[in-house]
C-alpha cells in the first residue's frame, strides 16, 4: 500500500515537534529514511522566524558533501516556506567552523588562508610526497599519517579502536612524519582533517581562543553526530559550556566513520552527560512502504 498522505502528516507532525524543542539541549534520533534532513530544516525555518540572527546559527555536519547538500536544502526549504535569511546561515563541515575560529582568532600562521585536505589530496600529493621524500612505500606512508590522526582525533597514541600496523610505527617514522608535516603544510597552506579540530579545541581549553565572542554563536545544529569522534565531541562541550543551544542529530545504532574513531556512544550517552536535554526520536521510515 502506498504511504497516505495521513501518515506523512503524523510524521511531520513528530518532526516538527523535534524541531522546535526549546531545551537549551536537544538530542534527535533518527535512522534512516525517517526524516531527520526535513527536521533539521524545520529547526533553522523555526529559529530564523524567532528572530535569531541568521549569523548566530551554525549547522555543521561530517563530510564536505553531507554539508553542502544540507546547505541546499536548509535554503530550498526556507525559500519554500517564505522565510528569509537562510543564506546567511553557516553550513559548514566541523573542520571548517574550528578553522574559521582559529583565523578569526588570529592563530593560523599560513601565508595564505589553508584549506582542509580532502582524501584525493591526502592520499596523491601529502602521502606521495611524504613517501617520496622519506622513500616510503605506499601502504606505509598512509600509516604513519593514519597513527598521527588517530592521535588528533582522540587525544590517545594508541586508542582502543586503533589497531596498530605491523611493524609498529618507529619513533624515528614519527620524527620524519613531523619534520615533514610542518613545512609541507606551510608551503601548501593546508591542514589534514584530524588535527584543526584538535588546534582549536586546545586554544579553547587555554583561554586563548573565545568561540563564542568570536563568532557571536547562539545555536550549534549538529547532524551525524554519530560520526564524531572524541575531539570533536569536546569541542561541542566546551559550546555548550559557554551556553550556546544545541541540537544533535543522527543514529544511534551505526557509525559508518569508526575507522576514524567515530563512535554512536557520543549520541547515545547525551542525555546521560545533560539530564535536562530534551530528547526526541523519529521512528517511521519512508524510504519503502513495507
């Protein structure tokens, strides 16, 4: 049976209800198919018609896809809905928010604004010329550098879901690895996708970084938040510990990045780390009728 427009309605209902959830926290459960996308696009209508400044609003989501697509359709629906200022809201990956930070702060030293390296350029330009460089084979070069990112990425050297490779990383690969990382990353004014997040979130823990008075942020949407790893889950902390309003998404029964140290617990334990969040689920799939 095709699904009834009664049904869809009920489901939207549930969404919207999620949506405009006004706990200082909110936790958003969904799988797939079960309309988070549309949620998160009803949160940012809702928030601009409250008369949030489009400015104070960051939705950030994992990859450099996700977030473009998400950038789309916040600004597709609210033109829909006939509500202004969706073009201003910054949709962004959590990397490019920490780099933005970091720039506005006054703490990158580049001789030109970096950009975040995607895997194409990690892989055949930084691993290749790290390789080269140190005569390196492939297979190798790539875990040295994945090594130094589980690092970035959890705080840990040797984290329980890191699995070391065979040989161990020498310390003598570890001192190559960072005699080459500073200057290549300066010539090319870049940043690997591990350690920004880490840089800001250490200047924040220092007092020498304000993410709040810098960017003026009221509300943090997170989507796939399942997919963040422990660094990148501090740095939520310390937004909600300087009282902006926050609102994660995604699904608490997959995390599709573990392999860089993504894990669903961070959704899974937010209502246990903030008793008072409010805490919604989507539970009806439409991407089949059965």
């Amino acid at each position: 049976m095709p699904i009834t427009n009664a049904q869809i309605q009920a489901a939207e209902a549930i969404q919207d209800a999620a949506a405009h959830d006004p706990s200082l926290q909110v936790r958003l459960v969904a799988g797939p198919g079960t309309g988070k996308s549309r949620t998160i696009e009803e949160r940012v209508r809702w928030l601009l018609a409250q008369h949030v400044p489009a400015a104070a609003i960051a939705v950030v989501s994992f990859t450099r896809a996700s977030s473009n697509e998400l950038r789309s359709r916040i600004r597709a629906y609210c033109d829909t809905n006939n509500q202004a200022g969706a073009n201003y809201v910054r949709v962004s990956t959590l990397h490019s928010l920490a780099l933005s930070l970091l720039s506005a702060a006054g703490l990158l030293q580049y001789p030109a604004p970096p950009l975040v390296l995607d895997d194409w350029e990690l892989e055949n330009v930084f691993d290749a010329e790290f390789g080269h460089l140190q005569d390196i084979g492939k297979r190798r070069r790539e875990a040295i550098r994945r090594e130094h990112e589980a690092f970035w990425n959890t705080g840990l050297w040797d984290p329980s879901n890191y699995i070391p490779p065979n040989p161990p990383i020498t310390d003598a690969e570890r001192a190559s690895f960072t005699a080459f990382h500073g200057p290549r990353t300066q010539t090319y004014s870049c940043v690997l996708p591990g350690e920004i997040v880490r840089q800001c979130l250490q200047h924040i823990q220092a007092g020498t970084l304000d993410p709040v008075a810098l960017s003026h942020l009221q509300h943090l949407i997170v989507d796939e938040y399942q997919d963040l790893n422990p660094i990148d889950l501090q740095f939520v902390d310390e937004m909600i510990a300087r009282g902006v309003t926050t609102f994660v998404a995604g699904d608490d029964d997959q995390s599709i990045y573990s392999f860089r140290h993504g894990s669903p617990a961070g959704i899974q334990l937010f209502t246990e780390k903030y008793p008072s969040a409010g805490s919604r689920t989507l539970s009806e799939c439409f991407r089949c009728t059965p």
